[in-house]
C-alpha cells in the first residue's frame, strides 16, 4: 500500500496547574478556538472541545505522524503562552505536568460530544477529581490519588 490510512480518535483531559480555577467565561470560547487551531495545525482534526475554569476535554484526532504525549505537549505549551497574553489574570496561568489520554471508536464519538459539551452541567453534581477517577476507573488505568 503506498498510502497510510489512519483514524483514531482520542478524548484528552488536563487540568490547570493545581486545579486553579483560572479560565474565565471572557476568554473560554476564545481559548478553545486556539486550541482548535493547534491541533489543525499538528494535522489533528478538532471534533469538540470543552471544559470549566479549572479543565479542558479536547475530542479529535490523533495526527499519523505524532505521538499524544507530543500533541499534547505541544497544545499546552502553545496555549499557555497565549493565554497569558490576555491579560494580568492570566501572568501566572500553568496546565498541570500531565494529562489523560482515552481512545474511542468511531460509534462513540457523539456520546463523547455530548459529553463536553455539557460539562458545566456535569460538574455541578461531580467535582472535576472525581470525573477524572471515573474515567480513569473506566479505562482501567491504574493510578496513584496523590498525583490526580
């Protein structure tokens, strides 16, 4: 075959450093339209992003050519210079060191969607620690609660 044909779908969590509540509703849509723009940048499609003022959920794909810890890497180091261009409040912003990493097929891409889009309302009932054991937990990733 003289072509490579890849589609793998990847839902990505990070959180701002020490779980700050740090992203306002003023640069929010702006800071996921940058973000978008990062990944299409690395050749990954955006397919939902979302979050609160402490987490960003990021649906799309996985570029052929990179591994998620590299796009990952690469789309916090790129928002955080960003963002804190728009303004004092955001001088001090830092994502966290790590991130979660969840691959899905295709079937489950608009439950995924959905679920991101409704996060606000999801984190009314649920703290952004425990969404993040219940992912964790459903995957069956092992992991040490000091470093969540």
């Amino acid at each position: 075959m003289s072509q490579s044909f890849v589609q793998i779908y990847v839902h990505i969590v990070f959180h701002t450093k020490n779980n700050a509540k740090f992203i306002r509703e003023d640069v929010e849509s702006e800071l996921y339209s940058y973000l978008g723009g990062i990944l299409k940048n690395y050749k990954s499609n955006p397919i939902q992003i979302g979050g609160t003022s402490d987490h960003v959920h990021i649906l799309c794909t996985l570029p052929k050519t990179m591994a998620p810890a590299d796009l990952v890497e690469e789309v916090k180091k790129s928002s955080s210079k960003w963002i804190k261009t728009k303004g004092a409040h955001y001088h001090n912003f830092y994502w966290q060191d790590g991130y979660g990493g969840f691959s899905l097929s295709s079937s489950g891409v608009e439950a995924v969607k959905k679920y991101i889009t409704t996060q606000k309302e999801h984190h009314k009932k649920l703290s952004v620690i425990d969404e993040y054991r219940n992912l964790l937990d459903e995957y069956g990733i092992q992991y040490e609660e000091r470093y969540l």
